[in-house]
C-alpha cells in the first residue's frame, strides 16, 4: 500500500549508515580537526589512527597508529615519540600552510609537526588500509602530490610494503629504531637500516656501533639470516638500483598479517604473524640469530661456530694476529700463514657454508660470470674475495677489497667464497673439503669408542669444523682450533643435579652456587652455576672458557666442560670427594686428619700450581680470590686450586687497575683492597696468609688476640719479632712436625704477607725456599696488622709512633 513510504525509510537508513562509516572515518581536511578521543580509521577497517597511553604510563599521550581488526593493541607508528602531551588537549589539524600539526590546544603549542616542504593548496590528511598516513595536496584538475607520509617516518615497526632503506634522489633515508621501553615510545639504541654500499647490507646498530648484519642479498635470502626463506606468509626482497636501495616484504597471504620490529628488551629485530586461527602473535624469526651474529666478534678472517669451543676461529691458512696466544685478541682477528704476492700470483681457496662478509668495500657486477670474476679480483691487488651474487642465478659477481670481516659459520645455508691466498697455499686444496670431513668424523668416532665415552656423545656437540681443521692440518699454527671441548647439554645437567636441587648444593661460590652431580655413566661431576652476567658476550666468554680449559696441571680442578643455554652459564668441573681446605683446617676434630707431613704436601701443591698459574702457563692468570675454601682436596688429599681464571672469564682485565674489586676479605692484599691494583704480588699475599692459617689453624678473618688488636698477620708478625714464632703453631700441627720446616714456614708466609708488592717473592721462589734451597731474607712490616676492633690507626709496641699506610682502612674491607 504505502510503497513510497517504505521506499524513503530504506534511503534514510542507507544513508546514515553510509555517513557514519565514510565521515568519522579517514580523512581530515583544512576545516576539520582530530582531537583526542577521536580516532581516524582506514576504509577496510585496518588500522586506526589517535591518541594512545602506551604500557602503564596512563598519562602520557602519543599520537599514533595501530591495528584495528585485532583486539591486541599493537602500535605500529607514533608521531610525537620522545614528546608526550600530559593531558587530553591534544589535538591534530591542518595549519594554513598546509603543515600537518599536532597541538596543545590549551597553549596552542606545537608538539609536533609533519614539516612538509611545499605549501598545499587543497591539503587531505587520509589514513590508508595499508596503515599509511597520507598528507596529499589534492588541487581539483591536477594530480595528487604526496606531501608527507608516514611510510617515509617510520618508528619502531616494519609493515608490508614500507620501504626501509634509502631513496638516492632525495637522501631520504628510512630506518626504524626501537622503543625505550613499553612505556616509552622515544628511541632507543637500537636502530636498523639498510647501508647503500654497492652490495647493500642491512645492518643493526646498537648506538652508533654496528652491532648485526643480515648480511648481502643472494638472489633468496639474506646471507647472514638464513632462517629468513620463502614461506607461504610473505615475500621479502632487498631492492637496488640507481635510484633506490631498500628491504620491503610484502603480504602473501592475508590470514597471516605480519610485522616487523626492533625490540630494545631483546637488542633483535623480531618478525611477528598474526594467525587468524590462532588469534595472537607467532614470533615468525628473529636476528641476530646466535652470538656469533655480534658483528665482527672474531675479527678478519676470523669465523665464528656458534657450536664450538672456542667459537672464533682463523680460517684455514690463517694465524691469531696477537702473538701473545694468551691475550687470545680475536679483536685484532687473524692473518695468513704465507704472505701474497699479488705480482708473482696469487690463488684462492674456495671455503663453504660462510655468512658473507662486511661489504663495505665491495663492488658487483649483475651479468659478469664466476670465471670473469675470479679474473676481476686477480687483477686488483686489494681484492681478497669474489663470489656469486645471484645463488638463485647462479649469476652475478660480488667482490671484496682489504680485510674479510664478520664471517660466520651458516649450518645450513651458508655460501661459498674465493678466498685469496698465496699461490703454493691455493687452487690443489680447493676440493678437499667434504672427504675430509667424513675421514675425519669416522676417526673422531673411532677415538671415541676406544676411550670409551662413546656413552655419553649424545650430550656432546661436535663442530664438525674442529675436525675438518684437524684433518687438513693447519701444520705450523699453534693448534687453537684442535680443542674438542665438550658443551653440555642444559637437560643433562639439570637430570644429574636433579634439577638444581638444594640437597644437591655443595656450596656457594664467588660467582655463583655449586651443585653436585652424576652423569648417565656414573661419573660425578660438580656444576658451578655462574649467577652474575659478564660485562662481556657470549662468544667473547666461551672463547675464554675454553682457553682456561687448556690449563691442565696435578694441582688445578679440572674443567671438564661447560653448559651455555639462554641465560644460564654453567661450568662444568670434575667432583672433588673431600671438600676443600677450610673444611679441615678450621676444625678442630677434622684438623687431626692433617697432620704436619700432608699440610706440608699441601701448601707445596698450592705454590706449584701458582707458579703456573703465573709464569709458566700461556695465559698468566691471576687468581685473585686465593682461600682455604678455593682450595679442593681430591681423594689422596691432593690440592686442587679451584676458580682459577673466573675473574678472567669474566671479562675482568688480566692486570693493571679494576674498578670491581673481586676476592675475599681477609685474604686481599693492601694495594688491591684499597687502590683496586693487583699483580701476581696480590696472589702471594693471600698464599701468604694461606700459609700462616694452614700453620696456626686460626682464619685471619676474625682472629682477635686477647691483648691486643692484632689480626692473625700481626700476630704472627709480633711473635716472630719477639722470636716467639712457635708460639703461633697448632697444636696438632706441633705433634706432628719437624719444628725447624714449621718455622721456616712462618718465615715464608711472613714474606709473602710484606706490605710492599715488590718485596714479596715471587711464587717460584717461594717454591725453591719451601723446598730449603735459598737463605731466607729479612721480612719487613707487614700489610693489615690489625684485627676488625681497630679502625683507627693503632701503633704497633715495637714501633709506638709510626703511622705507616698499611693502617689505613681496615673499614675499607668491611663488606664483604
Ligand atoms: C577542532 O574542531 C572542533 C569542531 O570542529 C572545533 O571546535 C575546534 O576549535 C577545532 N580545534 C582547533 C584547534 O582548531
Ligand atoms: C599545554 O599548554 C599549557 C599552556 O602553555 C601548559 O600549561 C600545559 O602544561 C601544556 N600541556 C601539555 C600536555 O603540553
Ligand atoms: C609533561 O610532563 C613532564 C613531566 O611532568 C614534563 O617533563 C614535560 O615537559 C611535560 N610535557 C609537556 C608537553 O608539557
Ligand atoms: C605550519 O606548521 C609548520 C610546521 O610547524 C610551520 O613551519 C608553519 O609556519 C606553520 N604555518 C603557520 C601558518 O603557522
Ligand atoms: C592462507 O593461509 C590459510 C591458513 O593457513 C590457508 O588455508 C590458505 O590456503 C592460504 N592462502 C593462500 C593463498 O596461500
Ligand atoms: C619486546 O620483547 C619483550 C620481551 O620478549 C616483549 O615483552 C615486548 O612485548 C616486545 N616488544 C614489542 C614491541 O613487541
Ligand atoms: C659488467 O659485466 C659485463 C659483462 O662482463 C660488462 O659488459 C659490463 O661492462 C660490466 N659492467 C661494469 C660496470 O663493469
Ligand atoms: C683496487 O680496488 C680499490 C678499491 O675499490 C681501488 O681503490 C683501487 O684503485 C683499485 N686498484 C686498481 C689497480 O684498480
């Protein structure tokens, strides 16, 4: 009946809903504004556009973009990053010269501003699906002129389609840098981007150090992220040319939504899905991959095997540039065995499975072939490396001039390089490689079933590297690379010490607590868990682990591996039955199973081990924390010096001054208790001290004589002084002993104990004195004389008046 009255309800309802869908939506003109509260949404319903409070900091307002069809708030864009607005009176507009501006409308601040160079006529401000600001002047008659956008800005995140990298034309270049914090949307010192070198690379900064490359574009992938490969989700490509160099992905597949971001919790850049089936985010990749991604961690021609200990390595034909093997500089990185010589003629080695290196001096050829090359790098002196560009090709030339650095060693997808070498070094080697390996790997296996710990390979990662080395013979090197030096597995670990548990607990050491353990074979083991992260990285610290493994002397604890899994570090040593040192000498009942003979034995064993520790091994390590509890006893009541090279492994540095004062109050010598300096003259202090507590069975932490403030030291000093000197041995001790070895001890350890570092002996002359070889000399006065009471400076009896600085801050040592 009343058909045209239907009709007009219809157009009515269409209307409204037309109006509310197009107009709240995404645009903004001259005349209108977004304030907050508003928001600008993209026509599919994409992406949103307004102001936010990132994390819990509620008050602070950012201007941004995220995604609106996904009920995770995800944030992939902020205007006024490091510029919060403190309230709700921001507002976004369209100034008259045709700037996008964001305002504080209370003051009419501008808090931050698009500052696009032309003026617009006709300016549009329009949020795209593809999560694209737009600021266009959009003149009627004339086409529209992108003014601004954000594509072009962008902050933490990578979207489909968003070029990270250069436009040569303008030198506009787009990289995305990470977040502070979730709170904090201001830039952190994580920054990635793509460098414009003839090659391009993308590369990670951490400040303004290089921190991670991706590595050159092969055709495929990224030659340094491998786990990056085509995939049902997205494409992805490193693009460049005269006018452009950039990475750009872009969607596949519009159920899995992906985005990528640097993250400054994680120091990575991340690459994240959003599966509709599964409604959250699936961290799809992340690099750096492994600590040997840390750029140029083993220096040129240095490769890093993340599975190897060490992991740095010299490439085959090559030597550590540090003569000192010691200081193991793999900063410096390696430098070949046989020199080149560019005029005579040089060769190359091919070498497989390598992340390519740094391309800052490189050059490409898209159409030159390998063989004209190979030719090409012949021809300059300064080039060191040619290879394929194009894998996927075959095609292409890419050349390196000078130093080859940050390579690395790529399991699956690694690449060849033609390496230069000498000529006699080259070419007949080029195609030994994979019959080696497998020689190698057959031996290996064989050595293994001999000695029998067959049983135990499933927790041992080999590098098959170490072997191939081997088997090719780097003849005239110092054999860094021939360590086989076991990694434990972290579930190994955890089922012998049945999952850390504390009736497993042997005790806590300097760096962390130490756990007792059986292996699968019955073995037993002790688990030192490190508790404090090294200043240092990961690769830097296993190098060092494994160079201190080396150490191998009757009177060390032996390190039988390590464990390093995520944030746990765990070293791994071998069980030592009858506790340590302190267990027996402090005691009075256990005293009675140390008689003077096997004390006699000990401290012997501890100064042999010293002098190697310090002057005969190739490492020099100072112990710094020299203490009865640091000394192991084996099941013959053989000493084992124990945590030998922790402050080393630790990143300390190897002499001088540090600022972290590590070792033991009580122990400690004045120079480096109080000015943080310490040599090997700090060690034989504290084996001074050793030496005197073994003797008296008294701990100079905590002696008090009844009549005066004298620490242990200055009781012994006194009584020697006054020729009492026996006076100060145990009881025990004196049963058992010859009185004149005893007091020629007390002479020793007084002479060690001297306040002046280059008074004491060193620990080989202390060995020949123990031995009764040499007269002994003089000792003077002491370091620390006096006990906890005293914290001022209190006159010895012999000497009333003096003031010497070995008096000055007991309280200095107080904490620990
Ligand atoms: C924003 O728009 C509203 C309404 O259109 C207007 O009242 C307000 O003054 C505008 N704000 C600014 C800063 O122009
Ligand atoms: C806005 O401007 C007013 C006036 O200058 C100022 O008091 C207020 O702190 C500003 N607020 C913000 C969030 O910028
Ligand atoms: C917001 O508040 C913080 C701290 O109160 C202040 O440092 C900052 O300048 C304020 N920002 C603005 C835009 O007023
Ligand atoms: C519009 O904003 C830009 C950027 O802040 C500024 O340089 C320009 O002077 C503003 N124009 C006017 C008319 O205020
Ligand atoms: C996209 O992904 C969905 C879910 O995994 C799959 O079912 C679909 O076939 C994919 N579409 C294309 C075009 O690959
Ligand atoms: C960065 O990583 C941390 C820790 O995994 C995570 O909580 C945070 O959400 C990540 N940040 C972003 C922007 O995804
Ligand atoms: C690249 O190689 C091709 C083929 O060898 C050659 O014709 C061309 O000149 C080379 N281009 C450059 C820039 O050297
Ligand atoms: C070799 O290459 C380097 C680096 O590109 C260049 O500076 C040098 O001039 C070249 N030398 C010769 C002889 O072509």
């Amino acid at each position: 009946m009343n058909i045209p009255f239907l009709n007009f309800i219809v157009i009515i309802l269409l209307l409204f809903f037309f109006t509310r869908f197009s107009c709240g939506a995404d645009i903004i003109t001259s005349s209108t504004n977004l304030s907050d509260g508003r928001t600008l949404v993209s026509s599919d319903g994409s992406f949103e556009l307004g102001f936010f409070s990132p994390g819990s900091s509620a008050k602070s307002r950012y201007l941004g973009i995220w995604y609106k069809n996904i009920p995770v708030p995800t944030v992939v864009w902020v205007a006024n990053r490091c510029d919060p607005i403190n309230d709700t009176s921001g507002v976004l507009m369209i100034n008259s010269t045709g700037n996008l501006v964001l305002l504080n409308q209370s003051s009419g601040s501008v808090v931050w501003a698009s500052n696009s160079k032309k003026e617009a006529q006709n300016p549009v401000v329009q949020l795209l699906d593809s999560g694209n600001l737009l600021l266009q002047d959009r003149t009627p008659g004339k086409s529209d002129i992108i003014l601004w956008q954000s594509f072009d800005h962008p902050t933490d995140t990578l979207l489909p389609g968003m070029k990270l990298g250069w436009d040569l034309r303008t030198g506009l270049n787009r990289q995305i840098s990470a977040w502070k914090s979730p709170d904090d949307p201001c830039p952190g010192d994580l920054i990635y981007g793509v460098e414009p070198y003839n090659n391009p690379d993308a590369v990670i900064w951490k400040g303004s150090r290089r921190y991670y490359r991706t590595g050159p574009w092969n055709g495929i992938g990224m030659s340094g992220a491998p786990q990056l490969k085509p995939n049902p989700w997205f494409t992805f490509n490193l693009v460049s040319n005269e006018e452009e160099v950039y990475f750009i992905f872009y969607l596949k597949n519009k159920s899995a939504i992906t985005r990528l971001i640097v993250n400054q919790t994680t120091s990575r850049g991340e690459r994240y899905l959003w599966k509709e089936d599964t409604q959250t985010w699936i961290e799809y990749s992340h690099f750096p991959w492994d600590d040997c991604d840390t750029y140029g961690t083993c220096g040129a021609y240095g490769t890093c095997v993340n599975t190897a200990l060490p992991p740095c390595q010299c490439l085959k034909g090559f030597k550590l540039k540090s003569q000192e093997e010691g200081s193991m500089d793999w900063f410096q990185g390696c430098v070949r065995n046989k020199p080149l010589d560019c005029h005579k003629g040089d060769g190359f080695i091919k070498f497989g499975g390598l992340k390519l290196p740094d391309t800052a001096h490189s050059w490409v050829n898209k159409s030159m072939n390998l063989n004209a090359c190979r030719a090409k790098c012949l021809e300059n002196c300064s080039c060191m490396a040619y290879t394929t560009l194009d894998i996927k090709e075959t095609s292409g030339c890419a050349i390196w001039f000078y130093d080859l650095i940050d390579l690395k060693q790529v399991q699956s997808a690694g690449q060849d390089l033609y390496i230069r070498m000498a000529a006699s070094d080259s070419d007949h080697t080029e195609t030994k490689g994979k019959t080696n390996l497998m020689a190698g790997l057959i031996i290996a296996a064989a050595i293994l079933v001999v000695t029998r710990v067959l049983v135990i390979t499933y927790y041992i990662r080999r590098s098959h590297r170490n072997i191939q080395g081997r088997e090719n013979g780097c003849s005239d090197e110092r054999q860094i690379e021939d360590m086989e030096f076991p990694l434990f597995e972290l579930d190994l670990i955890s089922n012998a010490t049945n999952n850390f548990s504390s009736n497993n607990k042997l005790g806590e050491g300097g760096f962390g607590p130490v756990y007792k353990g059986t292996l699968p074979d019955g073995k037993e083991i002790a688990v030192k868990r490190l508790s404090r992260s090294s200043g240092q990285g990961l690769v830097e610290f296993k190098n060092e682990v494994a160079l201190i493994a080396k150490l191998q002397h009757r009177n060390f604890v032996k390190l039988l591996g390590c464990c390093i899994q995520g944030e746990e570090k765990m070293l791994i040593y071998e069980y030592m039955p009858n506790k340590s040192l302190d267990y027996f000498i402090f005691d009075h009942t256990r005293r009675s199973l140390l008689d003077w003979p096997k004390c006699f034995h000990i401290i012997c064993g501890i100064a042999k081990g010293l002098v190697y520790l310090h002057e005969d091994s190739r490492l020099r390590i100072i112990h710094r924390d020299l203490k009865a509890s640091n000394i192991l006893l084996d099941s013959e009541m053989n000493p084992k010096i124990s945590d030998f090279g922790m402050a080393r492994a630790f990143g300390e540095q190897s002499e001088g001054n540090t600022k972290r004062v590590v070792g033991t109050y009580g122990y400690m010598a004045p120079e480096y208790a109080i000015d943080g300096n310490f040599s090997i003259k700090s060690d034989v202090f504290s084996f001074g001290i050793l030496l005197l507590e073994i003797i008296s069975g008294k701990k100079n932490k905590g002696f008090y004589h009844l009549n005066d403030n004298l620490n242990l030291i200055g009781h012994a000093w006194r009584l020697w002084k006054e020729g009492n000197a026996s006076e100060l041995i145990d009881s025990f001790v004196q049963e058992s002993c010859t009185l004149s070895e005893v007091l020629r001890c007390i002479h020793i350890g007084l002479l060690c104990v001297q306040q002046y570092p280059e008074d004491r002996p060193s620990m080989s002359s202390v060995v020949l004195m123990l031995g009764g070889g040499t007269a002994l000399a003089i000792p003077k006065e002491p370091g620390f004389l006096f006990g906890k009471k005293s914290l001022k400076t209190i006159p010895l009896s012999s000497k009333p008046e003096s003031s010497s600085p070995n008096q000055l801050s007991y309280s200095v040592l107080e904490p620990r």
